[in-house]
C-alpha cells in the first residue's frame, strides 16, 4: 500500500491513502475543489512521517509554525475539531515502538 511520496517538499496523495477513514472522510467532506483536504492532509504528513524533510530539519514547534504558514497561511492557524481528530489518527497509524 503506498499512501503518498514526498517529492520537492510536496506531498503527492496516493488513492490508497483516501481508503484510510480518517484522511476519506475529511476528503469526502471538502467540496468542490478539494483544496482544504490536500493542505490538512499535506501539513499532517510533513509535519510527523518520519521521512518528511521537515521532521528530519527541525525542531517541533518550528516546524509546526513553518507548515502551518505554508499551507494555510498562518502560523497560528488552529486546526478544526474534524483536522486534529485526522492528524491523531494518523500518528496512531504511524507510531511503532522502535
């Protein structure tokens, strides 16, 4: 299963990510253009995939700001209920012990 790849600092959305529930239904709810779903969706992978450029470069709370003012064009910006709800999720899947 491959979800997305990373390629020059973009996250590249495989459809076998949108089978996941949390990253479907917050796809499902962002109408018409999908813009809202691929900036959360993006922001949560380079924020915590231990791969991303971003995780491997810098401290947490800078590099939560510097993604926050990237993709949604505020480093302040809060997360929706529905958003965090996603990006928890996500860390649960990609959490192992090692």
């Amino acid at each position: 299963m491959k979800l997305f790849d990373i390629n020059g600092g973009k996250v590249v959305i495989h459809p076998d990510a949108l089978g996941l529930p949390f990253f479907k239904k917050l796809w499902e709810a962002d109408k018409p253009d999908k813009q809202q779903a691929t900036n959360v969706i993006s922001y949560i992978v380079l924020m915590w995939y231990f791969k991303s450029p971003y995780v491997l470069q810098l401290e947490p709370d800078i590099r939560e700001k510097k993604l926050k003012q990237l993709y949604f064009g505020n480093e302040d910006y809060k997360l929706t209920v529905e958003e965090k709800s996603c990006e928890d999720d996500y860390k649960k899947l990609i959490y192992t012990r090692n």
